[in-house]
C-alpha cells in the first residue's frame, strides 16, 4: 500500500487475489492519486466488465484524453473474463502508454491464464500485485490492526477476537464490516449528526432485509421476529451482528424522541437522529409506537445481554432470542 501511495504511478495495473478487501484498498489508492476529487470521479473513472469488453475497447478509451482534467482512471473488472484477453495488446501499449491514463485491470482469484504472464512480467512488482488468503497468524493480526483503527482494541476481548477468527475462511471484507458494526454499536452516539451513513453489511448481503426484522420487533410481533432472527442465523449472519442491528435502531428512536421532547420539528428532529429521507415514516412511527422509557429499558437490556454474550460459552442464538422475547412483550403490553 505504501508504494502504492508514494511510488511512481505506473500507467497499468494488475491486481488479483482471494482478499478482494486488499484488491479493493490498491483500487481506492490509485483512484485518490489518479483522481482526488471525489466530484470528478463520476467523469473522470471510467469501469469495465471483462464479460462485456474487448482489450481492443480499453485501449482505445485509454488513448482518448479526458475532457474535464489532465488525467483518467480506466478499470476493468473481471479482466480475466475479457472477450478478447488482448494481453498481448496490452503489452504492446506499455511501450507507448498515453500520459494522461492509468487503466487498472482488477482479476479473480489468480492470475489470467498464460498470455497474462508476459504482461506481468512487464509491469513488475510494483504495478502486478497478488492477495492470496492469509495464513491465521496473519488474520489475527490484520483483525486487530483494524480494530485499532476503529477505536475497538480496547473492547475486543479475547473472547470476541476467537469470534472473529475461528469461523473458518470469512472474507477480509465481511470482518472488516463486522468490526465496523462493533464501532457503530459502542460509539453510536456520535452518529446523531447524520454523517454516518447506513453500515455496508446493512444496505447489502444478508442484512439487505434487515429493517423488516427490527420492525417486528419494535412493533411486539414476537412470533415474526424470532423467524427472521432464525432465518439470518441460518443465513451465516453473527449473532453480534444482529445485535448490533438492534441496538442501532433503538438508539435512533431514542435519539428522535429525545429531539422531539426538546420541541425541535419533526424534520429538525429526523435531522439530528441522522435518520435519511427514505426512511423518515417509518422512524417517525415507531417513535410514536414505542414509549421512551420502554425504549430506554430496551437499551439497557441490549448492554446486558452485550455483556452476557461476550462473556457466556453457551449457545449466543439463546440469548438473542431472549432478548427478542423481552422487547417484543414489552412492546405488546403497552
């Protein structure tokens, strides 16, 4: 990464590998030197799919200049699926690349079959680089790297760190949303301000859905919500993940109930509780729904069974129903 940020910027790139997270990290570097200005990106980053391009296409929109700068981004996902692999072609334009384009060829697993080898060897360590899975040792390291950078290393105890590591092989990219998840839940307070958008694993994946689980929940529908607790489950989903979902509903209804009883209007009051456009009914209602001190006991009964789940061996699903079990009666009692 560092060579990445700091070395000479090569005009083609190959990056490949199992970690897509890392793949992902090298694009990101070399669009914010290729292109820093994130109004600009929308013109100035062209994508590709190696299912529904030539090499001969690339090419010759890497040697068309940009309108709008001095320089542009070309990338090209799937290159190992490429109509016409054109490798050799690529490799001819290394000689006589166009100053004002850096095209980035973004493979799977492993590298393109033999014509890609030439092309490796002409662009070197430095701009061919691959992630293969990494080794436990290396996961352990990597998942407390990224906990400190999240404000986590104090939190993640050595129970929660065997969580994060003996699941098998989990995507550097799923561990990452995960731990972004536990900063979300400790620190959400500092999320009222609305500068924190939606968590990736919650508007995509498995947790696509996932407001039709809290919904029951808030709304007492004890039965419905065990199912959808039970079908994520199922579904691969952590069980602090999902606790992670709730607490951050709760706290949202608690933050706009409280910028409610301060008597800001109810679009100053969706502001303040960071609560997005799309979702503006549905948080109104449930705040009406759910008295605040129900909501509040609900917090305090998420910190337990926090605590409970960090710390317990037995099975985590029993106490996230539990948990199900006591909101939605709560709820249903009123």
């Amino acid at each position: 990464m560092e060579r990445l940020r700091q070395g000479p910027l090569h005009p083609v790139y190959l990056f490949y590998g199992k970690e897509t997270f890392l793949v992902d990290r090298c694009v990101e570097a070399i669009r914010q030197r290729v292109v820093p200005s994130p109004d600009l990106r929308d013109v100035l980053v062209q994508v590709f799919h190696g299912s529904e391009v030539s090499a001969d296409e690339v090419l010759a929109a890497a040697q068309t200049p940009p309108f709008f700068h001095d320089r542009q981004m070309l990338l090209v996902r799937d290159a190992d699926k490429l109509k016409d692999p054109g490798w050799a072609k690529t490799a001819l334009y290394l000689e006589r690349p166009a100053p004002f384009s850096c095209v980035v060829f973004v493979a799977g697993d492993a590298l393109p079959k033999n014509p890609s080898f030439p092309l490796s060897e002409k662009l070197g360590p430095d701009a061919c680089m691959g992630f293969p899975a990494l080794n436990p040792k290396q996961r352990r390291e990597w998942v407390v790297r990224i906990a400190r950078e999240k404000g986590l290393e104090g939190r993640l105890s050595p129970e929660v760190l065997a969580g994060f590591l003996e699941e098998g092989y989990v995507p550097l990219s799923v561990l990452e949303q995960r731990l972004e998840m536990l900063s979300l839940y400790h620190h959400g307070e500092g999320a009222s301000d609305g500068s924190v958008p939606l968590p990736p694993e919650w508007s995509g994946g498995v947790l696509d859905k996932g407001y039709l689980f809290t919904d029951a929940l808030l709304e007492g529908k004890e039965g419905q919500a065990l199912t959808l607790l039970h079908r994520f489950l199922e579904q691969g989903t952590a069980p602090l993940l999902l606790l992670a979902r709730i607490s951050w509903e709760i706290r949202r209804v608690l933050l706009l109930q409280e910028a409610r009883r301060r008597g800001e209007s109810a679009e100053e009051a969706l502001r303040s509780a960071g609560i997005r456009p799309f979702a503006r009914n549905r948080y109104l209602a449930l705040a009406e729904r759910v008295p605040a001190p129900v909501a509040a006991r609900h917090l305090f009964a998420l910190l337990e069974t926090d605590r409970v789940m960090k710390s317990s061996r037995a099975n985590l699903q029993w106490h996230l129903e539990d948990l199900c079990v006591r909101i939605a009666r709560s709820v249903r009692s009123r």
